[in-house]
C-alpha cells in the first residue's frame, strides 16, 4: 500500500512505492536511475522540402508554383516541430522512455518527484542536480530552486 505521494497530475501518480505513467506501473524498487531526456524534432524533410522547392521555383512554368508551395510547407513544417522532453527510467530490464511532454518544467518536476521516491524507499538514486540540468539545458529548469 503506498505511503505517501510525492506527485499527481495529469493522470501521472508517484508514490513511495509506485510510478504510474501512460497507463503503465513501475515498482519504484525495480528503478536504479531516472533522468530528463531531450528529444529533438528530425528537420531534415522541412530542409529538404525547402531545397527541392527552390530549385523548383528557379525553373519556370508550372514547378514554379509546386516550388512555392514546398517552400512554405518546409517553413511551416520547421516552425511547428517542437522539442520534446522525456523521463528516462533505468531499470533492471533497461532504459526506457515513460513518459514525454513538450513543457520541460513538467517532466523535471516529475523527475524529481521519482527522484524523492527513490530517495524515500532508503536506496539513493543517481540523478544530476538541477544546476547541472540548467548549465546542459540552458533554462530548462525555469521556476524549479536549484538550491
């Protein structure tokens, strides 16, 4: 039976025993490390698509309008591809990717949520300190003490 609670919201519940997340439970035991992930969006195609439409708007005739309309699509493509951030569990069946979000302050705070319950169950855990994260991520850690 879980104890305490350390975090709750948006269907994410971390307890002294239990990490719940995207309909799956982790035994807070079973976990050696937990870390924030950065995952960046591929912006290869709107690079591509960016390319290919400005050879094709340097010809003339009809691929000029086809031109245009890649550009603008690789633009729009560009502009809308957000970074993603991830919490990555370490445990005895491997690294896994539990849970990602484009707000970074969300997923650091459940990663120091999970890094108390680790704390709490006796066994330290390995997770880098906030002023770290911030000097790796610039302001990742926006509104989170470092102290």
């Amino acid at each position: 039976m879980d104890k305490k609670v350390f975090f709750s919201d948006r269907g994410v519940i971390i307890s002294d025993s239990r990490f719940i997340a995207s309909g799956y439970i982790y035994n807070i035991a079973d976990l050696s490390s937990v870390r924030l992930g950065v995952i960046k969006p591929p912006r290869w195609l709107a690079m591509y698509s960016i390319g290919v439409g400005v050879v094709l708007l340097l010809t003339e005739g009809a691929f000029f309008v086809v031109g245009g309309f890649l550009i603008v699509l690789g633009i729009m493509a560009g502009l809308f591809a957000k970074t993603r951030y991830a919490v990555i569990l370490r445990a005895k069946t491997g690294e896994h990717k539990v849970l990602q979000d484009k707000n970074a302050d969300y997923i650091a705070q459940v990663v120091y949520a999970l890094d108390a319950a680790m704390i709490n169950r006796g066994t330290p855990s390995r997770i880098e300190p906030v002023r770290h994260m911030q000097d790796r991520f610039g302001t990742l850690a926006t509104g989170i003490t470092s102290h």
